[in-house]
C-alpha cells in the first residue's frame, strides 16, 4: 500500500488526519507478544473477535472468544440479575469481572512475566423482528497498561440507529476493534480515544449516549468532561450527571418517571433558580397528585450555553456543574435549542407527566415564529411537540421595563398568536408561580456573576445557602481573594 506520506504536498492542500484501518488495528494488536486476553459477545455474534481472527496472528491475542446466549448458560456463567434483564450495565460488569477473574486463574504469572492481559464484552440487543425498537447495549474493556498491574475499565452505552441486523452488527464489531485499539493505544489521551472509537463509523449509524473510565491510568480524569465530549462531537445529543458527578444513562433516571426540568446558565445558580424550582415542584406534585420519589428534577444546560464565549470552557462548565451537584441536582447538557426538542426526548423515555419551569423571557421565545422556519409545520408543529401529552410550563414572572410585573395574564405575544396562546393559557398548560419573592425578580446569574468576579460586597445573599463559601474556598468563575 502507497504511503501518502511519499506523495507530493500541493498548495492549498487541507490537512486529512489518517486513520487506522480496522484491519490494521487489529493486526497491530495480534503482532503485539505482550496483548493478550477474552472476548464474551452475546446479542449481536462474535463480530468484535472476528476482526482479530481475520487479521491474522490472532493465537498472539485471543485467549478465549465466547457467547453465551442461552439465558440458562449465561445466568450459570455470569448469575442472575435482580431484574431479570440481560442487557444492563451490571450484566457487562459481571461478565468483565469473570472473564478477567478466570485469564488470572488460569494463566500462571510466572510463565506470563511480560503479559498484559484485558477482558473485553458486549451485551446487546439488536433491532426486533417487527423493526420498533432499533436496539442498544453495553461495551466495555478491562485491561492493564503492563504485566502484574491494577485493571482499568471504560464503559460505555450505545443505541443502534441502522435498521438491520447484520448492519448492526458489524458496526459493533468495528466500534469494539476502536475501543480495544484505543484503550492500549490512546489510553493517555482519552478526548482523542473518545474521538477514534467512531474511526471507520458515521453518526448515522450507532450512538454513544453514556462513557465512564475508571482505574488507576484514570485517576485524573472527570468523566463528566468525557460525556461533556459526546455532545461536543455529536456521538449523541444529551448526557446527564448525577449529584455524586457521574455520568449516568437517561434512561435508567427517567424511566418511568415525572420530569421537571429547568433550563439556565446557572453561572452561578442564585437563590432565584431554587426558588423558581422548589415553587414549581410543589405544584407540580400538588395539581399532578404524584410522589415526589417518583419525581427526577433535571437542571439542563445547552451546550450552545457552554459555547457564548465561543470556545467550550471545560473549567467553567465543571464550576457550574460542582454547584448543582452540591446542592443535590441532577444536571443534564443537552443539544437541544428549542424547548420543543428537550419535551421530545424526555418522552422517549417515559409516559409519566412532565413540567418545565422557566421564567417569562423563555416563554416569550417559544413563541417566536423565526425559531421553526426549520419545521415543515412551523410554530404549530413545534408547540403541539412541545405541549404534547398536557405537558405543563409553570411560569415565573419577571419586572417589566414600568416596574409592572408581568405574568401569563398580561404578557404580550404576536396579536395573530394571541389565540393560541390562550388556548395552551384556559388548558392549564401554563401556570403561574404565584408565591414568589419581589426582590428576587431583581436577581441575575450574569450581575451576580459581574459582582463576586469584582468582588464586591452583597452578592453572596443572591445565592442559595453556602454556595458563596464554596465559590470563595475554590475561587470559582473568577472570583479572587482580597
């Protein structure tokens, strides 16, 4: 094969970044006398080993290849699961945890001074006979980075979007030879190994919606920053954090659940952030009658939010973060501009009733016709997404430019949407948060911001309690000590 290297450079010639045939991978794996571990693929075949196989100089790199798809063999091998389910993220940890246990067991340390051994899985369900549910799974690898080494792990969680199964599975088979590949060869970069697990694959194809590393090669990486990269690259449209800050699959936290989401900057959050949640999720748990255990409260950030300044500012989207959390939220960034598209997702995932709160300026802006020139139905077809289901806005007022306040009684959209409105107003689509505080209507995320970053007195009452002591100890969005 020519070397491109070899060629001439002519002016005006663009940078291509090389990459790595499939086949090369997995060959440069096979020639390596150090790599060498398991494969256990159930839901989709072997197509993941296979590659290694058709490489050549496999018996260098395969131990064992498997797949144990009869439920009795794999609830044998791996136990049952308190579900009953088998395509879970605990099913994929179990079968890397055995699969590592056992190459341990089996090959004696002594005969393999120079190994580095890894245990790589699969459990997916591909797309169903009648072509509904196009399928997901869980991936993932165990491996040392030298013999006798602690076991780092990255997992991730995909959706298939092809509708065919042999499609699908050969796209798994690639994203596992990428992920393999990546994890011995690009382990000390992991924005650059996120990047190449989708080398030889197109967005079209297959989603990564979740990713987690963990091990001592990765004690220094935030996987909140690794999601953060999945919405950054387009590998998937939302991920979401749990308080303890990891990032956690949406449909494991939404499924079946009541949603309430906020969307906002919150840099920083302010008093006015919790108030307008604490008042919006006691009316929605009082006017729906539902337990607030059965409610998931989402604090969602856009990434457009994350890009103002232009560029993506990791350091500023973890100060954001770290406040949520320590109060207790779960924290979602999505790709979702208008309001209609973040009520969609939410319904992939549940049937249950969902809310957002928000305070007047958004709702003037959903009803804003330039937003949906992109729909073929325009500003109808984006509300009837956005309002589906009696979807609910609970609406905080704000201080008009007479010192007026203005609520959803006398706020002002386009006289020939003035109906509509009406319509979504008398249906108890949008209701009025009523218990407010005046003097909070005065609080900005953007003045308390400009105030703590001159550190000037007053701003640390604008703020829920003890997020100023945390933004002083840390020197937070800029703020300095005097």
């Amino acid at each position: 094969m020519k070397n491109f290297a070899e060629d001439l450079v002519l002016g005006g010639d663009r940078f291509i970044e090389h990459q790595p045939a499939i086949s090369d991978k997995a060959l440069k794996i096979n020639l390596n006398n150090d790599i060498y571990g398991t494969f256990a693929e159930i839901g989709a075949g072997q197509e993941t080993v296979r590659h290694f196989f058709r490489a050549g100089g496999s018996s260098r790199t395969v131990a064992k290849a498997m797949s144990a798809y009869d439920k009795v063999f794999s609830d044998a091998i791996y136990s049952v699961e308190e579900d009953g389910r088998y395509v879970t993220e605990s099913r994929l940890i179990k079968m890397l945890d055995y699969e590592t246990k056992k190459i341990e067991e089996r090959l004696i340390r002594a005969e393999n001074p120079t190994k580095t051994f890894f245990s790589y899985a699969n459990t997916v369900a591909t797309i169903d006979y009648a072509k509904k549910n196009k399928g997901h799974g869980w991936v993932g690898i165990m491996f040392q980075s030298a013999s006798g080494e602690p076991y780092n792990k990255i997992v991730l969680h995909i959706q298939f979007k092809e509708t065919d199964s042999k499609l699908q599975q050969e796209t798994l088979g690639i994203l596992g030879v990428n992920l393999i590949y990546g994890a011995f060869y690009q382990h000390n970069d992991p924005k650059k190994l996120i990047y190449s697990l989708y080398d030889h694959l197109d967005k079209d194809q297959i989603e990564i919606d979740s990713i987690n590393f963990s091990g001592p090669l990765f004690d220094k990486v935030d996987n909140r920053l690794m999601s953060l990269q999945l919405v950054k690259n387009g590998m998937t449209d939302a991920v979401m954090f749990s308080p303890n800050g990891r990032c956690e699959l949406a449909a494991n936290v939404l499924y079946k659940q009541n949603i309430l989401a906020l969307r906002g900057s919150f840099r920083p959050v302010t008093v006015v952030n919790m108030d307008m949640y604490q008042k919006s999720l006691d009316k929605f748990l009082t006017k729906n009658n539902v337990a607030k255990e059965n409610t998931t409260v989402v604090f969602e950030i856009t990434l457009s939010n994350l890009l103002a300044e232009g560029s993506l500012d990791e350091i500023d989207f973890l100060e954001r973060a770290d406040l949520l959390c320590s109060l207790g939220q779960t924290v979602m960034i999505s790709n979702y501009q208008e309001y209609y598209k973040l009520t969609e997702y939410f319904s992939k995932y549940t049937d249950q009733k969902i809310a957002l709160a928000m305070g007047v300026s958004s709702l003037l802006n959903i009803f804003e016709e330039k937003y949906y020139t992109n729909l073929t139905g325009g500003i109808l077809e984006a509300l009837g997404k956005l309002f589906r289901n009696t979807m609910k806005i609970y609406l905080y007022p704000m201080i008009g430019d007479q010192g007026e306040i203005i609520d959803s009684t006398n706020l002002k959209v386009s006289l020939h949407l003035k109906d509509l409105y009406k319509y979504f107003k008398k249906n108890e689509q949008i209701i009025d948060i009523e218990d407010y505080k005046k003097d909070h209507l005065k609080i900005f995320s953007r003045d308390v911001l400009k105030l703590l970053q001159q550190n000037t007195e007053g701003w640390e009452e604008q703020l829920p309690e003890g997020i100023s002591k945390i933004i002083k100890e840390k020197e937070l969005f800029g703020y300095k000590r005097k």
